[in-house]
C-alpha cells in the first residue's frame, strides 16, 4: 500500500469528535459564554429545569438544522422545512384521530417526508430550477395541504395514554427524550458526513460542482439524497412535536427554515459549500434557543427579540471567523501533517 493511501487510511480512522474540539470550538465557546454571562445576571437561568426545558425547545429546529448541512454543502438549500414539519404534525394527528395505531403514523410521516424531499431534489435537478425557487414554493404547497387536512384548526383528541406519547414525548434519566434523540441524530449524521462515501461526494460537489461532473460523480443522485435526508429529519422533528404537544396544528413551523439556515451558517456551513458541520449546526441552534431564552429571564421587551437574535448571529459568526483564522498562528493550532513521501508498493 502507497505512504499516500496510508495517510489518508490513518486520518480516516481519526475519532469523529476530533473536529468538534477543532472545527466548533468557537461557537462552543459562545455558546458557554452566553450561558455563564446570564446565569451570572440571573442565577435561576442556571437551573436544572431551566437549561433542560431550553434543550428541549431547541431540538425540533436542531434537528433540521443537522439536516440542512447536507444540502447546503452541495450549494444548495431547503426551505421547506417548516412546511413539510407543519404537514408531517397534521398528517400523523389525522392518521391517529382515523384509528391508525401511532406508531404505523410515525412510519407515514417519515416516509412522506423523505418523499417530499426527494421530490424537492427531483425538481431541482431535472427542470434545472433553483433548489430556493422549489423549495420556496413546496413550502407553501406543503402548508397549504396541511391547513387543508386540518380544515384550517388544531386537531386533537389524541389517546394521550398510548406508548407512543410516553416514551417520544417523555422523558429518559431525567432528560426528554428528544433530546436523546437529537444527541444520536447529531453523531450519526457526524458520522454520515465525515466518514462515509455520501458525504464526501456532498462535499465534493460543494467545493467544485464542474470539477465534479468532470470526474464522474453522481451529481443528480446525491442532490435528491441530500434533500430527502433533510426532509427526512423535518419528518423526525414532527414525530418529536406530535408526540410532545399531542396535538396537530397546522400554523407550527414558521420560520423553522430560516432559523435552521441561520443555525448552519454560526455552526460554520457557508453558503459557498463544500464544507459543514452537524454538530456545528446543532450548537449554533442552541446558542439561537438560548438567546431567546435568556431574553424571558433579563425580561427584555418582545420587540427587541428579532433585533437581539439577530446581533448574536452576526457576534457568533464573527467570533468563530476569527478564531478560525489565529487557529494557525499559534493560538490553536493544526498538528501539522508530516511531509509527503513518494508512493512505494
């Protein structure tokens, strides 16, 4: 085996954690600032509940964020999420409510989802259109549908006793259980993306979609894989809010997609593709559901929500920039590779 080969053999087999101590450790650091700095002003902030209860709150997005990187390393971009979260909520409450067994609608909203994105990625690929044209129309087809099954009101009169409610919209040692799960989304997906064929080609493609083509990959399969995997995650995040709230309400989920966008984006995924990172995305979102939990504790009026949110992207964003960026000159630095070696048989 070539040196080469066994370099690239060596680094693959490298813990996947490694990039989150080395790629997130800006926004980890923004992220425990901003709880330190609150929980200072207000010690209740600190509070067991409290941090559970803002975990919690966080996991729905998070969970489409982590499935958002995928596209938006391709160069690509799903908003449709909040619409296909609205649809998937209203379509497994009206399978329940029709006598389905909740679980067998737990199967009928993923697989639906999974669908719509791939049928996102169809679109896009074969009619040539922007993924931000096809998308921003789904969503709306997708709301709309959902209204409609739901006659335009919340669904509810769910058996609330049923298992499925206690064990997705419960708790686990203490902690809810979609937080568990949006914890072992987050590794899998770490995973998916790091160490596995899907993921480089994702990456691949981002960096130089000509370059890719040229090569021979598969360009169109992979966009309709990326979006059926992020629609994929919108439909896991609907199983996690049906059974939590044990209700379907068509209006849930606006905004959902831009907030997943903006989670990305601090998690250190461009717009500019070729790179991302899931946990990335998942911790950005945190430190999103964080700044909107603190602004209940510091009791700061509604209408500086949006203002707030907003400067703390662009605070996170720009912290991280710059850390990247000393990351080389001595502050934190990369292991240097060792110098490459002629190819031996």
């Amino acid at each position: 085996m070539s040196t080469r080969l066994a370099d690239r053999s060596a680094s693959a087999a490298a813990p996947w954690y490694r990039h989150l101590v080395r790629d997130e450790l800006g926004v980890v650091l923004v992220l425990v600032t901003l709880v330190v700095v609150v929980g200072v002003a207000h010690s209740d902030f600190l509070r067991v509940s409290n941090l559970l209860s803002t975990a919690q709150s966080s996991v729905y997005v998070g969970l489409m964020a982590c499935g958002m990187v995928f596209p938006l390393a391709m160069r690509e971009v799903d908003l449709s999420l909040g619409g296909q979260y609205a649809l998937g909520i209203v379509l497994g409450a009206v399978l329940i409510r029709d006598g389905w067994s909740p679980w067998l609608a737990l199967l009928a909203i993923l697989v639906v989802a999974t669908g719509l994105g791939c049928v996102n990625g169809l679109v896009t690929t074969y009619l040539k259109l922007p993924s931000f044209i096809v998308t921003l129309a789904s969503a709306m087809l997708f709301r709309g549908v959902a209204l409609a099954l739901a006659d335009g009101k919340q669904i509810s009169g769910m058996p609330l006793d049923h298992a499925f409610f206690d064990v997705f919209g419960g708790s686990l040692a203490g902690v809810p259980t979609s937080v568990w799960v949006l914890l072992v989304a987050t590794v899998a997906l770490t995973v998916v993306f790091t160490r596995t064929r899907f993921g480089a080609r994702v990456r691949a493609i981002g960096s130089n979609p000509d370059a890719a083509e040229f090569s021979g990959l598969p360009i169109a399969r992979t966009r309709v894989a990326a979006l059926g995997l992020s629609g994929f995650m919108a439909g896991v995040a609907a199983v996690l809010g049906l059974a939590f709230f044990g209700a379907g309400d068509p209006t849930v989920g606006n905004g959902y997609e831009l907030t997943a966008i903006a989670a990305c984006i601090i998690g250190g995924t461009p717009l500019a593709g070729g790179r991302g990172s899931v946990p990335g995305a998942m911790i950005g979102n945190l430190i999103l559901t964080t700044v909107a939990a603190s602004l209940v504790f510091l009791q700061v009026p509604i209408n500086w929500t949006t203002f707030a949110t907003g400067a703390v992207i662009l605070v996170a964003v720009a912290f991280d920039s710059v850390l990247r960026r000393t990351r080389g000159h001595g502050l934190f630095p990369r292991r240097a590779r060792p110098p490459k070696q002629e190819e031996t048989s």
